[in-house]
C-alpha cells in the first residue's frame, strides 16, 4: 500500500477517559502500521473535560498534557495538534493554525472518528472526509423522520461508515433512503491487549460502563422510543448474576439508591471507575485481570438489529477473555460460540457463564483468536481505506 498522509480526528483530549483514549489510539497505531503518516487533530468548539478537577471548562491544560503523553507512548510526537474554537479568538497548541490548514488541503484522508468533529471553513476545504459512525440507528432514524433529508454535515463527507454492520440489509427495519453506508468494525491493535497471565482464581465477569447517558440521544421513530442508555439494559437483566450462581461486577457509579440496592441483592459487586478510567494502562490492566465481561448493549442497538459491537469487548477479547454480550445481530457475522456469545434472555446468560466454566481455556484462546481475525487493526483499517478510494 503507498504511504499516505492520514489524520484522525477525534475527542481523546477533551474526553480524557481510558476506553475514548484507546478507541483513537487503535486507529492512529493501525495506521501507522500501514505505513502511512499519520496526524492526530482536534479542531472543536466543545469545551475540553477535566477528570481531576470533575468539570468542563475552557482550561485546555489537561488536553494538551494528555496529547503529549501519548504522542510520547504511540509515536506520534511532532503530528499532533490542539485548536481551541470555543474561544473568541482561537488557540492552536502542538501544531499551528496555519500547519493544521495545510494539513486538512493536502491530506489524503482525513477520518472523523464517531463523527464527533464538527465541521468549519478550515476542514471543508478537503474533500477527503470519511465519516465513522459509532452509534448506528440515530442517524439513519433521523434521515427517515425527515423524509430521507440527509443533514448537511453528512453530506460534507466523501464517505460514510458505520460500526452498524446489518445497517442497509434486510435485517434492518429502517430505510436508508439510498445512504450508502459501509460497514466497518471498531479497531484493536490486538498485541497492546494479549497476556500470558491467568485470572486469578476468585476474578469475576466485569465491565466499565458510564451509567448517566438517558435521554442524550434518545430517538422516536414510527411512534416508538429508541433509548441510547445502556442502564435500563442493564436493570433487565439486574438478576444474572443470581441465576448464573456467581457474582458479576460494575465499574460505574449508581447514585440511585433503589437501582443500587436491586443490583447488590442480586451479587453484582461494584467497584470505583474513576482510577479505572483516569489511566489507560489501568483500564487495561483491569480488563486483563478479569474472568471475563458480561455487558448489555443500548436499546437502540438490540431492537434495531444494527450488528454493531463494542471497542471494549473487542479489547476483552484481544486479552483472551471470553465474553458474554447482548444480541445485536453480530453473531451472523462472528462469534455466537467459543469464547464470545450473546445472550437475549436470562436463561441464554446462565447457560453462556456454564459454558465458560466448563472450558474457561478453551474460551480464552478462542476470545483472542476472534480478535486477531476481525477487529485486528490493520485489516479493519485497510479495508475501510481501500473501500473509500483511498
């Protein structure tokens, strides 16, 4: 493959958490692997977080230290740059203004990494923009509400991907009004994840889930709500861990105190996130030395037949952690056997953790085994480039 010059765009600086931070890692060392020269760029008006002091703010300091620490760490020191459009007059750290708007003329592709950048005069000058979308059905719920209207900020981009895999099959109920959408998985750089190490022996099923997103984007489409929160998901199937004869575990914070109380009646252990996510080493190290994951998927995902699949299972996987997910329909695509299975009732969970338990290593070994052949990197990344013409 000739070497291009490639930026991703994305929000692992101004949403410093661990599992944002390795969904951009994962495609910038991909990339790299490629061969390809590869630019991190975030150009936004959106106010930065700042996980030590719990707040958004205009104070971009925590950006700028995390994007220097892990151009250190993934290599990409020098091809990095940090524009502040939310102020009056805007501040680029790392590379300048001036730098970032030649790099958006001249780049061969610039990917807008879960569509999360928002478009200004600069970026529109390319006509290079690939657009990744992460939460499938809220677009195209929208482009049907509006009678196959497609938003402006779509149409700015030369193509449009989706971690929706089923989108435009006939397992998907919504019409995409002609929309080409193509389907792409979330890359894992599978050896930043791989260990030798085992579980110790009293590790359970665990996840990292961020409990407070009701209602963000919550979509109604042919008269019917399609949620995007993953805590009612969750509260559906509060008694897994009861009927599966062992305890699971939360990294997340449930402040509704009756939620809370359903969950720990039923031998879900929970335990603090903040550590977990303030440090992507953490996170990884907390992955690795779990039993496993058992997690939900959004409503809008399950009901909607998307295919989509988390980053973060992908990861488990890539640790050679077996996991057990809600349906999305991924299983006409991968999985559904050793090491990773999907569940649509409580009776479905109890027996996938029975399965585990009977070959915990024969589940390892095939977890890993589907990462390295679906969500490697460099083969979800190559194919998405070659299918853009890129």
């Amino acid at each position: 493959m000739q070497k291009k010059k490639i930026i991703v765009m994305g929000f692992m600086a101004s949403c410093p958490i661990a599992g944002v931070v390795w969904q951009h890692i994962h495609y910038i060392v991909g990339l790299q692997r490629l061969g390809h020269e590869v630019y991190y760029i975030e150009d936004s008006a959106r106010l930065p977080y700042d996980p030590i002091a719990y707040e958004v703010n205009e104070n971009y300091r925590y950006a700028i230290k995390t994007l220097e620490r892990l151009s250190r760490e993934f290599g990409f020191e020098g091809r990095w740059g940090f524009c502040a459009r939310y102020l009056k007059t805007p501040e680029c750290v790392g590379l300048t203004r001036t730098e970032i708007q030649e790099l958006y003329k001249h780049a061969d592709a610039i990917l807008n990494v879960c569509g999360t950048q928002e478009m200004n005069e600069d970026l529109l000058k390319s006509d290079r923009l690939i657009y990744v979308e992460s939460d499938p059905g809220v677009e195209q719920m929208q482009i049907d509400n509006a009678h196959g209207k497609v938003p402006e900020y779509l149409a700015q981009h030369h193509s449009l991907f989706t971690f929706g895999e089923l989108v435009g099959t006939p397992e998907f109920p919504v019409p995409t009004h002609g929309v080409r959408w193509m389907p792409t998985r979330q890359p894992v750089v599978t050896d930043f994840w791989k260990t030798d190490a085992a579980p110790r022996s009293d590790a359970r099923f665990t996840s990292v889930a961020n409990w407070n997103t009701s209602g963000r984007k919550d979509v109604v489409w042919q008269k019917s709500t399609y949620l995007w929160s993953k805590s009612l998901e969750f509260l559906k199937f509060v008694e897994a861990p009861t009927r599966s004869g062992e305890d699971f575990e939360l990294a997340t914070g449930i402040e509704d105190p009756h939620a809370l109380h359903k969950f720990q009646t039923n031998r879900w252990q929970f335990t603090d996130p903040g550590p977990i996510s303030i440090d992507h080493h953490s996170y990884r190290s907390y992955l690795q030395g779990s039993k496993g994951e058992f997690t939900v998927a959004k409503d809008q995902y399950v009901r909607l037949k998307t295919g989509w699949f988390s980053d973060r299972t992908a990861c488990y996987l890539a640790c050679g952690r077996p996991a057990i997910t809600q349906q999305t329909q991924f299983t006409q695509l991968y999985g559904g056997n050793k090491g990773l299975l999907a569940f649509e009732t409580l009776d479905d969970i109890a027996a996938a953790v029975e399965s585990v338990n009977a070959d915990y290593a024969g589940h390892c070994r095939a977890a890993y085994e589907i990462a390295a052949e679906y969500f490697e990197a460099t083969k979800v990344l190559s194919s998405l480039l070659e299918r853009a013409g890129v």
